[in-house]
C-alpha cells in the first residue's frame, strides 16, 4: 500500500482556491527562497532544457525564463489565477506557452509525449503526489528526463523538529507538506534517481 494515504492532504478546491488568493503576491513572498540557494539550484537543474517540454503546476512562471523560446513548452496547473500570471510571464519573455487548466495525477498526454518534464516544489501539495510522479514518469519518453526541485525535511535535528512541530499549522494554511521526504516519495514512484543536489541545511534538492 503507498505511503502516500499517511500524508496529510487537502480536497483539490480547497488547495485551488488557496492558491488562486495567492497568485497576486506569491512572487513576492517566494523570493526568500532565493536566500536559502534556491536560485541557484533551480538555474542548474534547468540550465540545459530543451525540446517538448511539460511543466506540472506551472504557478506563476517562475522557470519560464529558462526555457529557450526555441522548445515547444507545455504547462499544466489546478488554479486559474497562477496561470493567469504565468500567462503574462510567457507575454513578457516571448515564450511560446500551450496553457492547461488539469490535475497533476491525471495527465491528458498520451504515453511517451515528452523530452523533458520539469515540476518544481510541488509534490508537498499534490493530494497524491504518487501517482502525480508516475504520471510524469508515463508521459517522459523513455530516453527524456524528470527534473524536480523540491524540499523536505531538514537534515539538522533543531530545525527538523521545528518542521515537525508545526507541520500540521503549515499544512492548514499553505497547503504544503514542509516535512516530506521528497526522495521516498520519488523512489516510491519508481523513479530513477540519478543525480541530486542540495542546499539550506539540506532542505531543498534539485534531483533529476
């Protein structure tokens, strides 16, 4: 049985509605992260895409600026208002952008339709981030690549456990599971892992 049924997870209107109220500020508000090297891994785990290219749970378009205008670019998300962002990000950088209103657990590409699929701190929201990963494993062609930033819990014991303490007011409020182990959760959807790099006290990681 997936572990997945012991994480916490939050009825998919209620997390679209959260971030639909987001979508206005949530550049601003994530812009801290760039203290902690997010950045950073995020320019090298995208250095070098190319070709189809599938993003899961866009948001606002933050990895729009790495995608060359030469790739065909296709993006996915559950809340109308982050796309509504995302849409004038791709405007501005000149991105040839196909737009899907869509789960990340029920993809509506065929088997095998992608070089590329690319989802960023995103499976601490997935109501099943399981089967979100095998969904973007069944649309990677085989020869393509997955590549996941994500962050979990903290390899430092104080800070691990200040995670673990307010998990569950984290959860309530951003919809965010801020104390997974996002590499579990990747092995458990039979990913290959085959390379990782971390930052922040080994919170986040860039994983392909």
């Amino acid at each position: 049985m997936s572990s997945n049924n012991k994480r916490p997870t939050m009825p998919k209107d209620v997390l679209q509605h959260k971030y639909d109220n987001f979508a206005p500020t949530y550049d601003k508000s994530q812009r801290i992260l760039d203290y902690f090297g997010v950045m950073k891994l995020r320019r090298g785990l995208l250095r070098d895409v190319s070709g189809e290219i599938l993003e899961v749970a866009c948001g606002t378009g933050t990895n729009f600026p790495f995608f060359s205008t030469a790739s065909r670019v296709t993006v996915i998300d559950i809340s109308p208002g982050m796309m509504d962002v995302a849409r004038q990000q791709a405007q501005k950088l000149q991105l040839q952008v196909e737009f899907h209103l869509m789960e990340a657990e029920k993809l509506d590409f065929p088997d095998n339709s992608f070089d590329t699929v690319v989802s960023t701190l995103t499976t601490c929201t997935f109501t099943d981030s399981i089967a979100a990963l095998q969904e973007m494993k069944r649309v990677c062609r085989p020869d393509g690549r997955i590549l996941l930033l994500e962050h979990g819990s903290s390899k430092l014991r104080i800070v691990r456990y200040v995670q673990d303490r307010f998990a569950d007011w984290h959860f309530r409020n951003a919809g965010c599971r801020w104390n997974q182990e996002p590499r579990d959760i990747m092995k458990e959807a039979g990913l290959n892992i085959t390379s990782v790099k971390s930052a922040f006290l080994g919170i986040f990681h860039a994983v392909e």
